[in-house]
C-alpha cells in the first residue's frame, strides 16, 4: 500500500478522504488495499482514515489495541461506544467528502460491503459519502505487467485443456464410453492440476441440451445427462495458475455432437457471436479514438444485437465481469443490466465479454472471451475466440 499514491488519487478525484471500516473481517477489500492480514480475528471495530493531504488516522480497540500498527499514522484507542464515536467525529473533523466502501442503491455489490448503522454515524457528523468503487478499482483490480503474463499463461493452458474436452467426448463415443456432464467435468478439473492451475474449487460448467439454460448450472453425479450424439454442449472453464498473484482466464465454448446441428442452435449460436463481436469491436474503436469507455455502454452494444434479433428477454445476465485473482474480480463489470455499472475501463483492467442466449427447456448459447486493456492503451482479446461451433 502506498499512502502517497492513495491520496494523489483522492485529489483527483475532488475528494477529501477515503474511511476504511471493519467488523469481524467483512470488508476483504479493505485488508487486501491496506495489506492487512484477513486471517487474524477482528472482534473490535477499527477505522483507518486517509485524508487527501496529511497524515492517516488509526482508531482501535482498547481490547484490539495493535490492530492496525502495521499501518502509518495517529493511533487513537477508545474504550466505549461514546469514546469511538467522539474520536471518529474528531478524526473526520468539518463536513467532508469522504469515500467508503459503498455503492449507491447496492448497484456494486461487491463494493457495498460498510453496513447502514456505521453510515448513519458519519452522516451524522455532517459528512458525505461516496462509493469508493472508482478508488478500488484503481488499488484492487488493476492488473500489473506481471500479472498479465500470468493471466496469458493461464490462457494458454485453458485453450488446450477446452480442446481436449471436446476431442474426449468424440473419443468416449466412438469407444462405447460411458461420459456424463459431471465426469466430463472432473476430466477438466484433473487437467488443471495436471498443468499447475486452480479453479479454487468453483469447478467448471459442462451442460448439454437444456441443462446450460441455467447459467450457472452445477452438474453432480446425481443430475447428469450421459453426453450422446445429437447432444448441444456448453463448456464454461476458469482456471488460473497455483501461484502467488495468479490470474484467471474464463471462457466458454460451444458445440455439438454430430455434424449436422439443428438450425435454430446455429441460428442462435450466430446471434450471440455477432453480439461478443460487436462488443469486442465497439471497446477496441474507443480505445484506438482514445476516447472513454464505461461498462454499461458495452453491456448495451451486446444486448442491443440481441434484442434486435427478438431474444432480448433471454439474455438473462450481464454482458460480462472483472478479472483478478479472483475468477469475478474487483473492477468494472460489462454490465447496465443487473446493474448500471458507470465505472470506465482504464490501463490494466481485464474482463469478460460473454453474451448468452438461455431457452428453458431447450438449449443455450453463451461465448466467452477474455479482454485486457493494456498499458498502451490498446484492448485485446487475451486468447483464442470461437467463430464456429465445434463439431465433435
């Protein structure tokens, strides 16, 4: 953490100071900016307030007195709630403009993480606040030139290992083979350990027919289609490399076993193409005009080709999310469906491309790509794309 490039990142965002709070080890974020340990019990509020000019403040527990003594800064320690609330009105001073870690009408839920009754307390002293979503991206969710390798290295082990799924499914079935969704699906988990990737145990998706029409459908050795011919077949695998910083790459392929796949999938199948590439393409002209581009005017060019082609009300998700170290990271999601999410895509930043068609009880299409905005302000898709589907 660098107090230094936090507030020159405060100043220009016209802000007069960032309040970190915790409880119990809810705000993960927080720990990871501040390089605090999340392991460590934390049954005592503690804030840490970095002003945009001047010195940071620690306030602690009597009973959690060196909590925070890792960080720079004033220590106050209070020992009852009249104290606490007397050394945050003290701390924060006149009425400020302070970001914490919120977002309003929850539209970041992965930011919304300070609780209602802390909000009203800083409210209270007269004080705004803001969503810290812009700050926390910039902290959490940029991506080094280190780890971008890792994430193209990852890349690269995934694009084999989603080639050998469907080269096993053939395989399988020209050898009377019994292969369900879920054994399929461990044969994917198997490689990746094989090649020194981790899915962190969120296993990957296979799903024929109807089953992908839920988005995030779970195959088990219980529900499990064994895959045949004449089968539509959905690979959603993430993975990134077992080292420290590692980086996810995600994607999702199509195809169908049999050389003769029924026409409305491939209709559908072109539809969602045309609508990844659309927005691939509307990111990459902003970049090379150099002019700014937010997440929720991609979700809108995707969703736009959809719906134009009457299937709107079965795209049921966002267009796509951030990368990190987590396979749903910290930054700009593609997205003014489940949210509006208004943050710009900078240098550094990764993310899904990932439009879906779901008919219930039917099938399903979803193409998933990766793109990474690299530091010469160029955006890139990180690995290959899928511009057929795959005949098995």
């Amino acid at each position: 953490m660098s107090i230094e490039n936090i507030q020159k990142l405060l100043i220009e965002k016209e802000l007069d100071g960032w309040l970190f709070y915790d409880f119990h080890n809810r705000d993960i974020i927080a720990y990871r900016i501040l390089g605090l340990d999340h392991t460590k019990l934390t049954s005592r509020r503690w804030y840490y307030y970095i002003p945009a000019k001047g010195e940071p403040t620690k306030l602690v527990s009597a009973v959690e007195k060196t909590k925070l003594d890792t960080l720079p800064g004033n220590k106050k320690v209070y020992k009852n709630w009249e104290q606490q609330y007397a050394f945050i009105n003290d701390t924060l001073g006149t009425p400020k403009k302070i970001a914490m870690q919120y977002s309003p009408k929850n539209n970041i839920p992965y930011i919304s993480l300070v609780d209602a009754g802390t909000m009203e307390i800083i409210k209270g002293f007269g004080h705004t606040i803001v969503s810290s979503a812009d700050l926390v991206q910039a902290f959490e969710a940029i991506i080094d030139e280190a780890g971008f390798k890792l994430h193209l290295n990852a890349g690269k082990k995934i694009d084999i290992i989603r080639a050998e799924a469907f080269k096993e499914i053939r395989r399988c079935i020209n050898n009377n083979i019994k292969l369900t969704e879920y054994e399929l699906q461990q044969f994917i988990v198997k490689k990746f350990d094989e090649n020194n990737l981790t899915c962190d145990n969120h296993f990957p998706i296979v799903g024929v027919n109807e089953h992908p029409a839920d988005p995030h459908f779970e195959p088990t050795p219980e529900n499990s289609y064994v895959i045949k011919e004449g089968d539509m077949v959905l690979i959603d695998l993430w993975a990134k490399e077992k080292v420290d910083k590692g980086i996810y790459y995600d994607i999702t392929w199509c195809g169908y076993v049999g050389n003769n796949p029924p026409e409305k999938y491939v209709k559908i199948f072109n539809i969602v193409k045309e609508a990844r590439d659309s927005a691939v393409e509307f990111v990459q002209n902003k970049f090379n005009k150099n002019e700014p581009c937010f997440g929720w005017e991609v979700d809108n060019v995707a969703r736009g080709v959809i719906k134009k082609a009457g299937f709107g009300e079965y795209f049921v998700h966002r267009t796509g999310h951030s990368i990190g170290e987590e396979v749903h990271g910290n930054g700009v999601n593609i997205d003014n469906f489940e949210t509006k999410d208004t943050r710009q895509l900078v240098p550094g930043i990764c993310f899904s491309i990932e439009p879906g068609i779901y008919l219930e009880n039917e099938m399903a299409v979803r193409l998933e790509l990766n793109m990474f905005i690299t530091f010469d302000n160029k955006a890139i898709v990180t690995g290959e794309k899928q511009t057929e589907l795959v005949i098995i």
